[in-house]
C-alpha cells in the first residue's frame, strides 16, 4: 500500500462559495489545471494539464488514483474525489480516500489549510503560500471581458510569470498537506470516524431536491412587497441604502439616540419599549420587515441548485470539530427559520407563493416576508413518487446527560411517560405530577421545568435561563434563582457530574495519569510535535484539547485552559473551559455519535438519508417504507451505551416542514 497525496487547482464559471462543489464541478466549463502530487511523502510532482505534452503524466497519476493500492489523501478531500469523478467520468470508490483536514478537525485544529499549519507551529518552508488568492482569481476564475478584450480566461500564455507562482503555490500545498499529515500519524481518525466520512460523501452527493416553482414564487412575491418597503424607508430616512446597519445606525444616532449595535434582538427590544418617536419606529418596523432570512435563503437554493433540480453539500462533516457535530453549509440546513403554519392551511400558503400572489398571501396570513421566510422549510421536497419519513431523537440531550450522570429519576421518566418538563417542574417544586396538566394553575409550573432542562444542564445559571428566552415565556426575573437553586437540588448528579469532569481534567493535565469520570476517560497524550489533552467517549471516539495548561483564577482557585479557534473571530487562541461546558462538549459528542449509528442503520436498512439536522433525518422514502419503522430502528438499543433510554418521533409528508 502507497499514500498518494492530491492537490488539484480547478476553473468553473461557477462561483463555488455561493454554488457549492456540485455545481461548480458539473459546470460545462470546469477544468482542471494543475495536479500536484505526493507518492509516500516524497517529492512534489506537479501536472500542468494546460499543457498537453504532460497529459501522459496525467494518466500515469489517474492509473494510481484509480488503484486501491494507493490511498488516496488530500486536505478536504470530498474535492478532489468529485472533481476526478467528474473530470474522468468515473466514480471513484471514497473509501480508498483520506481527508488530511477530516485530521485536524478530529484533532481540534482549525478547518483552512492556512490557520491549521500556524496553529501547529509549521515552520514557514512548509506552510500555504500567501501569494494563492490572488493568483486563483487570475486563472481559477472568469475574466472579466471588455471591449477591447474579450478573453473569457486568463490561460498561462497571457501571464508565464505568475503561472510559474501558481505552479509553485500549487507544489507548496502538497508539501503542507503531506507536513500535517505526518505531524498528526500518532493521532489517526478512527476507523469508524472514517466510514462516516465516507457515507457522509455519499450522502452529500446524494443530494436532496428542490421546489423550484416555490423558489420562483416566493421570490418573485417578496420583490413585490420589498419594494415599496424600501421606497418609504428612504422617503423616512432619507438614506441610500436603508438595509445597510451602519447607515441606519448613524441616522439613528443623529436623532438623538444612543445605540452602539442594531442587531435583529436589538431592533426588538426598540421596537418592545416606549421611547421611539413615529418616524423611527416606522423606519425599524420595515427594518424589521425587510430583513426576514427568507430572502437569503431562497437566493441561496436557487444558486445552489443543480441541473436535476437537486441541491448538494449542504453537510459539512465534523464542522464543530470541538464536539464532531455536523454544521450546515450553502443554505444553512441546520439553521433554518420555523414553521407555525400548519397543513392544511400550509398547502394552500405554498400555492399562493407558487403563484407569486403577494396580496392574497397578505390577506390570508399576514405580512408576506414573514410567511415567506416559514415556507423556507418546505422547499426542500423528496424525489417524484416519493416521500419525506422525518424522525427526531426525543430529548436526546437531556436523555445522555442524565445516563452519564447517572440521574436515575430523569432516566426513570425517559423509561416510562417520558414527560421531563412535568416530571422536572414536580421535583423543583413538590407538586404531584398529575397536578400539572392543562385546566389546574399548577401547570404554569411546566413552563418553568421547561427552560430549566433546556438551559441549566451545563453549569448555566439565571444569565443562561434568560439567554434560553425565559423573561419572553413571561418568567419574572426575580424567580429566576430560585429556579436555578431548585434546579440543582433536584439534580444533584448532574452537579457532581461537572467537579468530577472539571477535576479528572485538572488531575491529568497536572500528573499526565489517565483520570476516569463516569464512563469517560481523561488522558495527556504527547509526541514530538502535540500536546494533547483528550476525552475519550463511551463509543471509543476521542475529543481534542490541543496545548492544555492550569493557571489561576482571581479566587487561587486552578483554572483549565487550552489552544483553541474561538468561534466568533476565528483566531487560534488561548481558551478558557470548566466542568460544565467539558460537561456540554460530552454530552452533544454522545448524542452526535446517537445520529452517526442511526444513519448508519437506517442505510443499511435502505432508507436514503438526504440531510439531517441536530438530531433529527431527514429521508427521501418511497411508498413502501414507513415511519413507524424508521423509529424502531431509532430506538434500538447502542452497544456502547448500555442503560441509555432512546427514543424518537417524526412525521411523513411531501415537504419538509416542522411539525
């Protein structure tokens, strides 16, 4: 067996960052230019297929790429793999692929090639040259055409010197591909990591389709609406652009108010209280209207969508490498908005939007972006002759916090009415559960267990009920401590859940002994090039804390912190954690690898998965395939996770919506 590390650079007219890889690579205009590549970490070969004289090489290079003696690796593989597809016609067989970024992310490193080799320390000869985005917008993209030139593409002739650079970024890339692989062999992808990796790709590949007539539609409506929205904000405000946050912020400003941000929660709050004169407040009114995420999203299917009325990559596999959750990528399918229209009355709002009847949906529903942005879901629809089978793992979160935790009473509830919000609110409250139903005024109380399940299992207090919308489900402030105080009193494994953790953490970065808490085991894990604190799950499956170090608080109380990508400015930097968000990254790393043995089983069943959101899939079903044995199979009991009460519900349909 050989290692055959890839590097391609590639042209489309397809913009890839709005389209997506499928597209972009199903464009009748993509090539592929240069191949760089690797054999067992030697030297850099690089194919310039601009260049027919080196086509021959090209095929020597496809006969390795085409042989299971080679496996093949390359930094974000599913590229390289569907481009070789496309390019050759020939499907290659992915489980011969390796995905050299799959690596870092499993490791805790960031996702780009460039913030990966800094944050690993590359020394400067083996990291990404700087020089490639501008050179990739020379060859990589369309020129932009004049009268007097009407080249459709900058090719190497029109510019030898910079070609030779790209040549060399492209070589550069192989060697730090090759470099991070070698600097991470001691902490390789676990085999069953890498089969989920593989039918994460053909799930992506799979694709799910399109209601392009609602696309059209819907689109169509809100230019209706959009415009004369905008128009009366500009007669208000007297700005060009009225959408823009900056210059509404400086009108605003202007007017005497004292605003530092105008996010959507802060247009709200404005609009909830009594201090905006009729001009602002209308001015934000339309704000607030003009800036549905419907929009957005229907560009975003429209652009994405392929020849076949399918829409691909919309899963990125271990996007939250913290946790190895999946993240959501082109249309964001893991954040989309909700839906409160219900069928059938949902029917008829998505012929109304088909037809782009902007009045009669005003009519009938109220403000057209708002009903807009909830048929966002029900875009999504299965293949002609089929339909959606919809399953949800119920409470999955609150389910594995409790079996790691050993909280017998929430595990009793799960095994039985399975009514946690009822069964909370009765321990914080010592009111019988039969008491707390609908008609008695002890139902009120539900409320209360509700938000407490949701937003206090990882260490979170009355700021983390607020933040989980406990002041708009009408809880006064000033009961928010107490709910946290009970809470925890009837909860108390849970407590000790996060000091064991937090502590078994501090012991091993301290000793660099091996530390179990529960069923979790807690190593400092080492070599030439890493420093590693790791977690390592009941499924064997390990989670990363790279350069681990103790320092103190302001009380002298010993404080965990590690080197990490923080999520908002996307900087590799010095991070803070504790007991409960160790607790946190646990818990939705056991409930993601829940998901990962559902899909598996529900594949191998014969069930087509299209996407999957959270813990919830999402199958393109035919006739013959039913709901009630996609749960069986949700239900089955995991091998690793034995005790662990599974559960799940869901829907059948000819659209995705939430039910």
């Amino acid at each position: 067996m050989h290692d055959l590390n890839i590097d391609l650079e590639t042209r489309s007219s397809e913009p890839i960052g709005k389209t997506g890889l499928y597209k972009y690579a199903q464009s009748p205009d993509f090539d592929i230019l240069l191949a760089g590549y690797s054999i067992d970490g030697g030297p850099v070969t690089v194919v310039d297929l601009t260049d027919k004289n080196q086509l021959p090489k090209f095929a020597d290079l496809m006969r390795m790429i085409q042989s299971p003696e080679y496996i093949k690796h390359a930094f974000n593989a599913a590229f390289e793999w569907y481009c070789l597809s496309r390019y050759t016609g020939y499907t290659l067989d992915p489980a011969e692929w390796r995905d050299t970024m799959l690596q870092t992310l499993y490791c805790g490193y960031p996702a780009s090639l460039d913030a990966a080799g800094k944050a690993m320390g590359l020394p400067q000869d083996k990291r990404k040259l700087q020089t490639g985005k501008a050179l990739i917008k020379t060859f990589c993209t369309p020129h932009k055409q004049t009268d007097k030139d009407r080249r459709p593409w900058i090719n190497p002739a029109d510019e030898p010197e910079k070609w030779k650079l790209f040549v060399e970024y492209n070589r550069q890339d192989v060697v730090t591909e090759v470099t991070i692989g070698q600097m991470l062999r001691n902490f390789p992808v676990p085999d069953d990591v890498q089969k989920q990796w593989v039918q994460d790709l053909q799930i992506n590949a799979r694709g799910v389709a399109l209601d392009l007539d609602l696309i059209s539609g819907a689109l169509a409506a809100n230019d209706k609406v959009m415009q004369p929205l905008i128009a009366e904000a500009q007669r208000l405000t007297g700005l060009d652009n009225p959408n823009s946050m900056a210059q509404v912020k400086g009108w605003m400003q202007k007017r005497g108010y004292k605003i530092d941000t105008l996010r959507k929660a802060d247009v709200e709050d404005l609009l909830n209280g009594d201090t905006l004169d009729p001009t602002t407040r209308r001015a934000l009114e339309i704000r607030q209207e003009t800036g549905k995420t419907s929009v957005t999203k229907y560009t975003a299917m429209r652009q994405a969508v392929c020849e076949d009325g399918r829409i691909r990559g919309t899963l990125q596999f271990y996007g939250a490498n913290r946790t190895g959750r999946w993240a959501g990528r082109l249309v964001q399918v893991q954040n989309l908005p909700r839906t409160y229209i219900h069928p059938p009355v949902l029917d008829c709002a998505r012929e109304l939007t088909k037809a782009a009847k902007a009045g009669s949906i005003e009519l009938m529903f109220g403000t057209v972006p708002d009903t807009l942005s909830q048929l966002v879901r029900t875009a999504f629809i299965p293949a002609p002759g089929n339909k959606f089978i919809d399953a949800d793992s119920s409470a999955i979160e609150a389910r594995v916090i409790a079996w790691l935790a050993k909280e017998q009473w929430v595990l009793d509830v799960f095994k039985t009415h399975g009514k946690i919000y009822e069964a909370q609110a009765s321990q914080m409250f010592g009111v019988p559960i039969d008491r707390i139903k609908k008609g008695n005024p002890e139902y009120a109380l539900r409320q209360k267990g509700k938000v407490a399940t949701l937003a206090l299992g990882y260490q979170g207090s009355a700021g983390a009920l607020i933040n989980m919308g406990a002041i708009k489900m009408g809880i006064p402030e000033e009961d928010l401590p107490e709910i946290v105080q009970r809470w925890r009193q009837s909860n108390r494994r849970i407590v000790d859940l996060w000091h064991k953790v937090e502590q078994a953490a501090i012991e091993t970065v301290s000793t660099g002994k091996q530390t179990a808490a529960q069923c979790l085991l807690f190593s400092r894990e080492c070599d030439k090039y890493n420093d590693f604190l790791t977690i390592q799950l009941p499924s064997k499956r390990k989670l990363y804390y790279s350069h681990p170090q103790l320092s103190q608080d302001d009380m002298g109380r010993q404080r965990l912190q590690y080197w990490g990508q923080n999520q908002t400015t996307h900087q590799w930097q010095l991070t803070d954690t504790y007991g409960g968000k160790l607790v946190e990254n646990c818990v939705q790393a056991i409930a993601r690898d829940c998901l990962a043995i559902n899909i598996d089983r529900l594949e191998s069943a014969g069930y087509k998965v299209v996407f999957h959101i959270h813990d919830e899939v999402v199958i393109d079903a035919s006739q013959d395939q039913h709901l009630d044995d996609v749960i069986n199979i949700m239900r089955t009991p995991i091998s690793w996770a034995r005790g662990l009460p599974l559960n799940a519900d869901g829907w059948e349909g000819n659209y995705f919506t939430k039910d």
